[in-house]
C-alpha cells in the first residue's frame, strides 16, 4: 500500500475525532466553563482526544512523509517534538479539567481504573518527552547514546499511543453510563441507544481506527527515514536513524 | 534483554491474570452458574481475559522460544493454531454466557461502546484463526500466498492483542461501575476505592502488563523464529518465515 493513502486517512480520521469529541460535548454535554461545574469536566475528552491520541499519532508518523526525506532533518526534529509538547500540555489541562470538577463537586480523584490507566499514560507520556529531548535534541547528547536509546524510544512511542486509545474508551464509555441514566428530563438511557450514544460510540470507533492507521504506519519498515550514509552515497533505510 | 526473563514474566503475568479474574468474579461477584443469572455473566470476564488475552498472547509467542527454532515447525504451528483455537471457543463462550444472561434479564444487547469494540475484536479474531488454517495449515496452500499473507498474518494478530486489552479494561471499569453502587447492604461504592474496587483494578493493571510484555516480545527482530536456508546452512533470521 502507498504512504500518503495512509497518511490522508490518518489525517482525516484525526480531524474527524476532534470534530466529533468537540460536537458532543459542546451540544450534548452543555458546553464548555472553567467553574468547577460538568462544563468545566467537558474539556477533559476534547483535551485527551485532542492532545493525547491526534496530535500524539500526527507527531509519532512526522518522520514518515518521504517528502521530508532529501530535507535536513533538524527541523522535522523540532516539529515532532514542537507538537508532542503541544500534546502533553493539552493532556495535562485535560487533567487539570478532571480534578478542577471533582475537587469542586466533591468526587474523589483517581480512583476508577480508567483513571489509573490513564495517570499512568501522562506520566509515561512525559517522561517520554524530558527522555527524547535530552537524548535527541540536545547537542550535548551522544551518537552513541542516541543509537542506545532510539529503539526504546520508537517502541515506548507505540505503546503509549496504545494506552491513551485504551485511557479514552474506557473513559467515554464510563461517561456515556454516568451521562445517560434516563432518569427524567426525557432522556433516554444508554442501553436504548439514543442518537448521543451512538454519536459517542462512533468516536470511539474513529479513536480506535484513528490509532490503528496510526500503528500501521509506523509498523511499516519501507516509510521509515532513511538514515544518511556517511561517504556521501545517498540514503540507505535502515531501522534506526540516529543522526543528529 | 534476554528473551527467557521477558517470557516467564509473560507466562506470570497470564497466570495471575487468570487467578485474579477468576478469584474477583468466584469471591466479590458471587461465582459461577449458567441459569441466565449474574453468576452466569460471571463466565464473562474469566472467559474474555483467559482466551482473548492470556492464552491468545501465549500463542503469539510460541515461535519465539529459541529452544523450539532447531525443531520441525509442523507441531509449533498445530500448537499454535490449537491454543488459538481453544482461545476462539472460549471467547465465544464468554459472549454468549453474557447474551444469555441479558436475554433472560431483558437487558439490550450490544449498546455500549466495550460491547461495540468487544464484538469486532472476537470477529476479527475469528477470521484471523480462519485465514490462518487456510493460509499456513493447509498443504494446498502456495508458498508465495504464504509470503505474501504473512506479514499481515503478523500485524493482525498484534493489533488483535491491542483491541482485546482496549475491551478488557473497558469491561472491567464498566462492570465496576455497574456493581458497586454502594447502595445498601454495607456495600461501598467504587469511588471510595473499597477492596474490591482495588482489587480489580489491579487486576486490569495485569492485564495491560501482559499485553505490553507479549507486544514487547513480538516486536523484537531477534527472537523471530529464523528462516531455514534452502542450501542446508542452517538458520537465516529473517522478519518472515514462510516456510510450511
């Protein structure tokens, strides 16, 4: 298969994820505040979706577009790691969102496993960033660590694109059973399937299609960066690319 | 990292998975019985995690244990197919011990978004086993559409691992949610993290564990099962082996 089939789908699938993640919660969820109150809760799946699982998959295949590859790879670099900061800063207001509401409405914090799994996610998320930057970016950082420390890196990469899937199905799933009691108001509850439900289950098909497009991209050893040759001869594709 | 430490970490982790879900559902959920009952959901989760994750992860590995690469192939792959296969029927069991505990409580089938990632995961499973009878068990099968289907044979079948975690720990934070209420009869609800509550969740824990260390074991080049050379030189590692 060629790449930038792959490529547009994956761009269009995360594009659809935050339109759908955005349009539930804005419309049925009530909107969007930052007081304590559900409005303020309804930032945290835009905010995970959003940073999390799009911009994370975007950053994870940057490397992937052949067009980049005859191009210095110094500015490729500060994209990657320029969204993935935008990313965990996302995440960690979508955090900030969870534990506002909860501490305003008297809900105890991290306790369901969705939470567990997805702390975890974060944490790793970011040590993930400080370890990437230190190795990869800075200039002080040697070839030999770098080599040390790629397949790590690549590896770590794919699978915490796995647990944030993980962290937001679990996590709309819950909601759609908090949300969607039928307990007056004319609203139906989520075992009837009413359309909120099915437009929230939807994204998470597109969360889960999203990621898997994602992963196969980055499974695929024919789109990975050709690593520069030293005597000048062109680009061999190799697994790892440990140049600066 | 050596493969044998990765792989009885492997075979722990898939038993304590196992003792878990089986100790959570026999103790805290009531135990077991097929009359339509919640003890019959109770089948549910112990059959979900020992096939679809424990004894499915099992099987994806069991061509990477260097002491198995010297031997003929034939009963590896029959061992392989045979686990997957008591994995399949196990995992269908699962589905219908909760189909027919919701039929007899009149409960919808197939609403929530665990059930929607649930039932395709099983499906993909189950055209996965097929493919992979008609493919590689077969002896009419060509040895070029072996080689071509192998790699997705591969990809597939970790992608299956993937899914079948992201349905575990939905299931998992779901039925929590469902069981402990905390209303009446000295139960406490599962925000105030009781015993059970923790239990569980390190149960789901486990379970993502497992699934790391079995997609950690797959994605290692070194422990593929090497190629036999056509020339009588021994073993050629390569990424896919299609010999029958």
């Amino acid at each position: 298969m060629f790449f930038y089939p792959s490529y547009l789908l994956c761009l269009c699938l995360g594009i659809l994820c935050v339109v759908f993640v955005s349009y539930w919660n804005a419309v049925w969820r009530g909107g969007f505040a930052w007081d304590g109150s559900g409005k303020q809760f309804n930032w945290h799946p835009v905010l995970m979706v959003t940073g999390l699982v799009v911009l994370y998959g975007n950053a994870a295949v940057v490397y992937r577009v052949p067009l980049t590859w005859g191009q210095n790879k110094t500015p490729w670099k500060l994209l990657h790691a320029g969204i993935l900061l935008l990313a965990l800063i996302l995440s960690i207001v979508g955090l900030c969102a969870v534990f506002g509401n909860h501490n305003a409405q008297h809900i105890p914090n991290v306790y369901s496993l969705h939470s567990w799994i997805g702390i975890c996610t974060v944490a790793l998320f970011a040590s993930q960033w400080v370890g990437g930057f230190a190795a990869f970016l800075l200039p002080c950082s040697p070839v030999e660590f770098r080599k040390l420390i790629k397949p790590t890196h690549v590896w770590m990469g794919g699978i915490i694109l796995v647990l944030s899937i993980i962290s937001c199905i679990s996590g709309i799933n819950e909601k759609l059973f908090f949300a969607l009691k039928g307990n007056g108001n004319g609203s139906q509850p989520y075992k009837d399937l009413p359309p909120e439900a099915l437009f929230a289950n939807f994204l998470g098909v597109l969360i889960v299609a999203f990621g898997l497009v994602v992963l196969y991209i980055l499974s695929n050893q024919k789109w990975q960066r050709p690593e520069p040759t030293h005597d000048g001869e062109g680009y061999r594709p190799l697994q790892c690319d440990v140049e600066s």
